[in-house]
C-alpha cells in the first residue's frame, strides 16, 4: 500500500502529493496533470486545463495548485492569496491565507490577509496543513509545530510520538504517529467523546476529521455531537487509497486505481465525482 508503506517509512520522508481536496460545497482532483471539480464552486477559478497539476489544495474563496514548480492560487481577489509562488514543494490554504513549503530549503512561507506566520520558519519541514486560522507543520525527526490567526494558537501537548501526518480543522488539530494512532487537541477536539481505536494510513480535517485505514476504509468525528449525528462508522474498504479530503459532513476518497468515492452530506453535489 503506498500510504501505508508512506507510514512505515518513518516521519522524515514528505507525505506524498495532495491529489484530492475538498471543502463545503465543491470537491476538486488531479487527474493526469488536470483539475476536476464538482459540486458549487464558490468563486470562479479559471479555466483547470490550463494547468499541469502535482497537488492541490482548496477553501472556501480559494484555491492554490502546484504545477511545474509554480503555485497558483485563484479565486477571492481581496484576500491576498491570489498569487504565484516559485519553488514550493506542498502548499495548503486557510481562511484568507496560504501556506507552502520551499523544495529546496524545506522552510515554511505564508502569505494573504490573516498569515498564521509572519516570517518564514526555516528548514527541515517535511509535512504542513492549514485550519480556519491556524498552520501546523511537522519538522524533520517528527514534532510537530503550530501557529494560529486572529487569537487562536494551538498548542501542542508534549510527549507525543513522532509525527508521519498532521490535519488541522476549526480549532483543532490531529497527528497521524508511524503506529497508525490519531491523537488529537484544542478546544474542539473530534475524539473527545469518541476516540479513534484502529491503526490507520491516512488523515485529513476541516470541521470533520475522517481517517482511513490501510484497506480504505473510513471513519469520521465531529467534535460536540450527539452519539451517531457526528460519529461515521467505519465505511466499507475502497481499497488501495491515493488521498483522502474530509469536508463538512462528507468525505471524498481517491484510490490507485484512479476512483473518487465519496460519503455524506452533498445538498450541493460535493460528494457526487462525475
């Protein structure tokens, strides 16, 4: 399995490329160097065969691709993020700001309207994901560090594994260890009722923190819901995955084979892949 053997390599490799991202009314892919999207797109992103993608990441007023060493963010025009950025190797998106990771020296840059990060941090950062208003990255050797906007700063708890993923959702956060343990925190921490309790390959958050086992299967938790309204039981097993993106109230998933599955709530066709 490549996430799982991604896992089992340990924590100073880079997590492999995002490939499937989504968020509350639309979700997006890469598929051959193109971008398809579904659902309502909130903003007008332009034409994606424009594009020859590696990665992406989307939010609600944008969305920023990696292709041929260039970033390009489009969407929201007033925010900041709408940009080129040369030289980054992974790139993330939050509420009026985005994130990347330089390919040469590894070090965290931010830019747009409500930057987690002022200054660039240097080095050795081999993982990253943005929040509503905060960034998390994971360093080389596996801690993992935190910024936030607008008052909020997630603090890490000490004493933790190494790191091999980190998910940032609305005022939480949570870490993937090389044993396939989701450990979460903050003040909407999703496994505060009901934890995680199988060893998975893969995570990803908004308001949702879904993770998936190393056959494919899913599960999901909402921090604050009543038992079964915020918990998603274990789905059945895709299969072999490539990327999983959790939205809010649904998920979508991307298996080696080239397949979008997707769970959940889709009043706007977020979770229905043409």
């Amino acid at each position: 399995m490549i996430l799982a053997a991604f896992i089992a390599a340990g924590c100073n490799d880079a997590p492999p490329p995002v490939l499937i991202d989504t968020h509350w009314s639309f979700t997006c892919r890469v598929v051959e160097g193109q971008l398809e999207c579904w659902g309502v797109l909130p903003v007008e992103l332009g034409d994606p065969s424009e594009l020859e993608a590696t990665s992406i990441s989307v939010r609600t007023r944008n969305q920023c691709v990696i292709h041929g060493g260039t970033t390009t963010c489009r969407g929201d025009t007033t925010n900041g993020v709408n940009s080129a950025v040369h030289g980054l190797g992974r790139i993330t998106v939050g509420v009026d700001f985005a994130c990347g990771v330089t390919e040469e020296e590894g070090s965290l840059v931010c830019w747009g309207e409500q930057v987690p990060v002022e200054e660039a941090f240097p080095g050795s950062i081999v993982g990253l994901d943005a929040g509503t208003h905060d960034v998390c990255v994971i360093v080389e050797g596996g801690d993992v560090r935190c910024w936030g906007n607008q008052g909020s700063v997630l603090e890490v708890p000490p004493d933790f594994e190494p790191a091999a993923q980190v998910a940032v959702g609305s005022d939480f956060a949570c870490m993937l260890d090389a044993a396939g343990i989701v450990t979460c925190w903050g003040p909407e921490d999703p496994l505060q009722d009901k934890p995680l309790d199988r060893s998975y390959a893969l995570i990803d958050a908004t308001e949702t923190l879904c993770a998936a086992t190393s056959d494919g299967s899913v599960e999901c938790r909402v921090h604050g819901f009543e038992e079964g309204e915020g918990t998603y039981a274990p789905s059945e097993a895709y299969g072999e995955l490539v990327g999983l993106a959790a939205g809010y109230g649904h998920y979508c998933v991307l298996t080696v084979e080239d397949e979008v599955f997707c769970a959940g709530d889709n009043e706007s066709g977020q979770a229905s892949p043409p």
